[in-house]
C-alpha cells in the first residue's frame, strides 16, 4: 500500500489515517532518515507535542546538520501515532543521514539541482497548471484539503469512500505522469533516494508480507513501484559519502514550517491547516471566531454580528469562485472587509498570530541530546526560564539572585553564539542594576548548541573555554576589551586572566590613538559592572589608568592634519574617552591631566574645528571653562578670517550631538547671538557650502528648543546679549524668595513632613 501524500497536508493526514485503519497494516514505512528509528517510540510520550522535527547532526562538525519537521497535520507524523498506538512496526525508510550531510557537494547524482535551480519542477504546480488553476495552492485546497473538511462524512472523512486509496491511486497516475514526462524533474538526488528507499520496501516485504503501507511524498510513488533489480538500485548507492550522525528530536515552530526546509515542503498558513485538522466539522465558522477573539483582545470592536456576516461573506466568495469550501483567500478576503473595515494593519495581526502562530513544540527530557543542551535544559528549568517561540521583554533586576543567574547564562550563551537572548534599552532605569532582554528561541539554537559543544559539557565550562580561545586569537586591541566586558557580565572570572594577559600585551604593542580610544570604554564599563557583580576588577583598573594615560599623551598629534571625516572620527573618541573617563576610580590627577589636554586642543589652530569646538563643549560642561572664555573661543573660531566651512565645523563640535546643546543656546544668548552675527555675515555662495553642515547640527535639537532659538533670534539675541547680566545665565541675579516658598507645601507632601520648620532641615 503506497499512500503518496503532501508533506504537511491536513487532507494528505486525514486519507493516510483512513487508509490505516482500513488497511490494519502489520509494518508502516515512512519517509525519513533510517537513523531516527530508534527514536521514534518517543512519540508516544505525553511529553511530546508538535511541532517537532529530527535533528542530524555531524558529529565531528554539528553546524552540517539537517532536519525533518512534524506537525499534528503531517501525514508522516498521524502514520507514527496511528502504527504505535496499534502494535505496528515503524521504519524510516529515506536515504540515511550520515549520507545526506556528507554530501556537501553533488558528486553523487549529476547536481542539476545545484547548477541549475530553474530545471527543477514543483509538481503540485504543473498539475494545477493542467487542471486550469493559476495558484497551485488552490488548487490543492480544492482538490484534498477543504473536500476533506466539508463535513464528517466529506470524501476523505470517518465516511468517506468505501475505498480509502482511492485518493492515493488517483494521485500516483497524476504523479506518474508527470514523472514519465520529466524524469526526476530536477531533483537528481532523488534517485538515489528512491534507490535505498526501494531495497528497504523489499527487506520490509519480505520481513511481513504485503501487509507494508508506505507513506511518502507523492512524488516518489511511481518510482517506488517501478519494477527494477536489487542489484541496480545498490549499484547507485555505492561509494556515497558518509560520515558520524546523531540524531535526536528537537522542538520546531510553525513560524519554521512556514519556510522551506527539511522535507522541502515548507507551507505558508500552518496555523490555518492546523484548523483545518483539528476542526472538521464548521471550520470556517469556527475559524472565525478564533479571529474575533484575537481582535477583541487586542481591544478591537467586534462582535457576533461580525462573525456572522464574514461566514456569510466568506461562503458566498467561495460559491461564486467555484470553491467547495471557504479556504483561506475567502476567509481573508472577509475579515478584512468585515472586522477589519478595509485595513490590513489588523489583517496583519491575524496572519502573525493565527494563520501562521507562535507555536513551539515540546519534547520528552529524556530525548537524545548533547551534554551541553543537558545542561542549558537544567538551567532553563532551575531559573524559570522557558524558551518561547515568540518574541518577549525580559527585565532583570540584578540585585535578585536568580535574574543574576538569568543575566550571566544568557550572556554565557551569546559567547558561544547561541543567540538566545540580545539585549535591549530597557523601560525603566538606565543603572547598572537592570537589564532588559529581547528574548525569543529559534529551532537552530539546538544547532549552535549542538556546536558549542565541542567547548565543554557544561555552559559555564564551554563559555569559559570559547572565551580563552577568543583572547588568543584576538589581534585587535578593542575586541580584547570587548571580551573582558563579556567575561564581567557572564561571570566567568576563571577566564580572566588568560583575557587580561591578553589586554596588556595588546594595549603595550598598539600605539595608535585611535585603537586606544575604542578600547578604553569597555574597560570602563566593564569596572562599572565589576561593582555591580562584586568582581575583582583591580587589574582591569590599572589597564584602563595606563590606557586613559596613553590616550591623552598621544591625542594632541594624532588630532593634527585630518581630513573632515577623520576629524568626525576623532571626535566619537573625543566623546567615547571623556564618557569613560568619568567612570574610572576617581583620580583628580588624571582627570586634570585630561581636562589641560582638553583645553590644549581647543586653542590650537593645527586642530580640525569639529575637534576643538567639541573640546570646548566639554570643558565647559565639566565647569572648567567659564561662560567668558568660551565666548572668547567662539569668537575666535567665528572670526571673519575663519573660513566658513572650517567655522560651521566649529559650531557643529560645540553645540551639536550634545545633551542639552540647544538648552546651551537658549540660555546663553551672548554665544547664540555669536552664532547670528557670524551666520549672517557669511556670504551667499558660502552660504551654500555651510548649510547642509548647520542644518545636520540644528535639526538634532528637540522641536521645543528650536522653536525658542527661533523666537530669541527674531527678537534679536545680539540686544540682550549686550545688556549687562549677573548670576548664572538665564536665571535672575537674586533668589526670588516668594517663588520659592510656593513648593514647600508640595514638598513637605513628598518628604512625609508635618512640622514645616523642618524642611529647611531636610533640604
């Protein structure tokens, strides 16, 4: 008995279960590596819920890998359920896997398939192209699917034909067909495929008689029942390939069957077909509703009466197409009309959610599988960290012993690329003590896990060792840097060392600023999350004081002479450093080292302007230029012998990519009208070279601040600036005491204060 199906058919799964049970096979053969056999009494394990998939691996290289998905719909996988459930004999009956990953390359079969991809033929799409449909998937729906979920009772359904294989036969002619038409269609492996497969039906055959039903892709049916020698069919199988496989069951997602992989059948709609499946008898209308409480909980405004009028609608779409059934173009087509009002923004929630679905599957803890993804399940488990097919935020406060725990295992495992989890700007507080997470597992991590093996059987051990590896093989000073940072966050002070050996023959070798410059932040930051974790961080301090120190003697001359792009480089690091600095273990000789640097750079004409500017800015920020010497640099710099270019520069360094750089000009208006006289004083043809320069710099500030610029430049900044002023600027030069008693009411409510003679006190 030959049932030819469609990988991941609800109809296809709905024959092959009727063909079964009216069959009462002694052996069921499916299509699959012969490797998995002795898996495949774990699907009957209550622990075991599709979608799932067989994972081959390599086992000396786990990144050549392969898989073999099942979803509740598969025919392959009703066929496993049904023979176990019934004492039957389940054989996977496909070309090994130790052959199919050591083929690489096509040298064996003539490789069409590889050179020549537009050889290949979709054979669901010719026989919809025979039978005068343009979609083939229509095609199919109409043909297998919906005449199968019509009713109990439809023609594949408990009461269908009074033969079963009926659909199957007449599908192998179809098949035949086509395969006397094309050959192999492009798909030369397959031969050799059908050439194992083969020898296996004739070993079962022989082993229980005819009792043997066959569940395989359509396409190979009318190989298998071609009349050919054992001889012949071993002939083609000689000298394949081959290498060391495992193999296991891992959980797989319907977000992954709605691409093209294992099987090669990916299908678009598996949440659609899963209903199909499920739901024989009102499908369409129980379709619906599912729709409506998805919208409804997305606080969308839909009611009974919408549910009713998209079944109507969807049915009547369907009579007038010529369908059997309301698929799912029709169902479609109607809940954007009707519960959508037209939109697809919403439309796009169903697809996302339902017709495709965040789904994952579960397996048995007791499946096959490496050392390493033994121990991630155990952490997985002991810190209540499911993985999720989904996309979701995780925030970990860090002062929690088991969100520490969850920070440094997913750190652990983006060292070993298993890309888990990555990290995201957290909602909330911006310190050291919290992290937020984008987390969302992918069935390829089982891959990278499988990978990441060969670095140790526990996660702790394998990151510690990938991370040694790195530092030895770094050449770059700022991915050294990098790697220490990561060791700090994933807790893995037993690689430390080997990493800081590493760091301090770099940094002694590498004399470029530049390097430097890129490197110094992570060391900062990796003392900031030192303090956070209670890491011995002593060592990295001293590299980061030798570096900061290094950085500062070299910056005056790596400054001179650069090109406006260079500048604008030099300028990141200009920042990148001075943030950095302010978190290393507080030194007042370097930071005054640091700030005369500063001030050497702002005055020195050799020093592009987006560099001086800049180190003006900072300096004044930090309060070690006054509001006057700062004036006198822009002056300076906006002199009428600047070149305007050169000029613009200037202003873009001093009051551009700043926090608070706008706020700098509307409360110091003797430097906006600075600004104003230099800008308008430029010439027209000049004017157009500096302009993109000035509108980069002014249209980073928030609306609110150029608004004010906007009204003080109309009013003309230049008459206020010129009037004397006192005190801090754009504040009054006394203390308004009336103003200010009005907030101690507010505040003695916040402080918890009844005896108001106290909150002077408390202040």
């Amino acid at each position: 008995m030959l049932l030819g199906v469609r990988h991941h058919g609800p109809g296809s799964a709905r024959a092959v279960r009727a063909a079964l049970d009216a069959g009462r096979p002694a052996a069921v053969l499916i299509e699959g590596p012969p490797e998995a056999d002795g898996l495949v009494e774990l699907a009957a394990d209550e622990a075991m819920r599709p979608p799932v998939a067989l994972l081959a691996h390599a086992v000396d290289d786990p990144g050549r890998s392969a898989f073999w998905p099942f979803a509740v719909f598969s025919p392959e996988w009703v066929a496993i359920r049904w023979a176990l459930a019934h004492g039957a004999t389940v054989r996977f009956i496909d070309l090994p896997a130790a052959h199919t990953l050591a083929a690489t390359d096509p040298t064996w079969g003539d490789g069409d398939e590889e050179l020549h991809p537009e050889l290949r033929i979709d054979p669901i799409a010719e026989l919809a192209d025979a039978a005068g449909y343009d979609d083939p998937e229509r095609w199919w729906e109409d043909v297998i699917e919906l005449r199968g979920a019509t009713a109990p009772g439809g023609p594949t359904g408990p009461a269908g034909p009074a033969d079963p294989t009926a659909p199957f036969a007449a599908l192998a002619e179809a098949m035949g067909s086509l395969r006397e038409t094309h050959g192999h269609g492009g798909h030369a492996r397959d031969l050799v495929r059908e050439a194992y497969m083969r020898l296996q039906l004739r070993a079962a055959r022989k082993e229980f008689g005819e009792e043997v039903a066959v569940v395989c892709g359509a396409w190979h049916v009318p190989a298998l029942s071609r009349k050919t020698t054992a001889t012949a069919d071993r002939a083609l199988l000689k000298g394949l390939p081959k290498v060391k496989t495992g193999m296991t069951w891992v959980p797989w997602t319907h977000r992954r069957l709605a691409r093209r992989s294992g099987y090669g059948a990916g299908i678009d709609a598996p949440g659609w077909y899963e209903h199909l499946f499920a739901v024989p008898d009102r499908p369409v209308e129980r379709w619906m509703t599912k729709v409506a409480g998805l919208l409804r909980a997305e606080d969308r405004l839909v009611s009974p009466a919408h549910v009713i009028e998209s079944v109507r609608l969807a049915e009547t779409l369907a009579a007038m197409r010529g369908r059997p059934l309301a698929g799912l173009g029709e169902t479609t087509d109607a809940v954007r009309a009707v519960m959508c009002d037209g939109s697809d923004v919403p439309l796009a929630l169903v697809r996302d959610r339902l017709v495709v679905g965040d789904v994952l599957g579960e397996v048995p803890a007791d499946a096959p599988a490496v050392p390493l993804q033994r121990d991630l399940n155990r952490l997985q488990r002991g810190l209540r960290l499911k993985p999720e097919a989904g996309e979701r935020e995780l925030e970990l406060d860090l002062r929690k012993e088991n969100d520490a725990a969850r920070s440094r295992l997913l750190h652990r495992l983006r060292l070993l690329s298993v890309g888990w989890g990555e990290p995201a700007a957290g909602r909330g507080s911006t310190g050291t003590f919290r992290e937020s997470w984008r987390l969302r597992w992918e069935p390829e991590l089982h891959v990278r896990v499988a990978e990441a093996g060969v670095w140790g059987t526990t996660v702790a051990s394998a990151a510690t060792a990938r991370a040694e590896s790195r530092a030895l093989e770094a050449t770059v000073l700022a991915d050294v840097t990098s790697l220490a940072e990561q060791c700090l966050l994933a807790g893995l002070g037993e690689a430390l060392p080997v990493v800081m050996t590493a760091l301090a023959e770099r940094a002694a070798l590498n004399t470029d600023v530049g390097h430097l410059a890129q490197a110094l932040p992570a060391l900062a930051r990796s003392l900031r999350y030192g303090d956070v974790r209670a890491t011995d961080t002593a060592a990295l301090a001293e590299v980061a004081a030798g570096l900061a120190e290094r950085i500062r003697v070299g910056l005056p001359p790596a400054c001179t002479g650069l090109d406006a792009d260079a500048a604008a480089e030099m300028r990141g690091h200009l920042d990148a450093v001075h943030t950095a600095l302010a978190l290393l273990p507080d030194d007042a000789e370097l930071t005054d080292r640091w700030a005369r640097a500063l001030r050497g750079l702002a005055g020195r004409d050799s020093v592009p302007g987006a560099i001086r500017g800049r180190a003006g800015r900072l300096l004044l920020d930090e309060g070690r230029l006054d509001e006057d010497e700062a004036a006198r640099l822009m002056g300076l710099a906006l002199s009428p012998a600047t070149p305007p270019a050169d000029a613009a520069a200037w202003i873009e360094g001093f009051v551009g990519d700043a926090s608070g750089a706008g706020m700098l000009l509307v409360h110091d208006e003797r430097l906006l009208a600075l600004v104003d006289d230099w800008l308008t004083g430029v010439t027209g043809e000049a004017f157009i070279d500096v302009l993109p320069l000035l509108r980069r710099t002014f249209s980073a500030y928030e609306t609110g601040v150029r608004r004010t610029l906007g009204e003080l430049v109309a009013r003309g900044p230049a008459a206020s600036a010129a009037r004397p002023r006192a005190g801090t600027p754009g504040f009054a030069a006394h203390l308004d005491e009336e103003r200010a008693d009005a907030v101690l009411p507010v505040l003695r409510m916040l402080l918890g204060i009844d005896d108001p003679d106290l909150v002077g006190v408390a202040g």
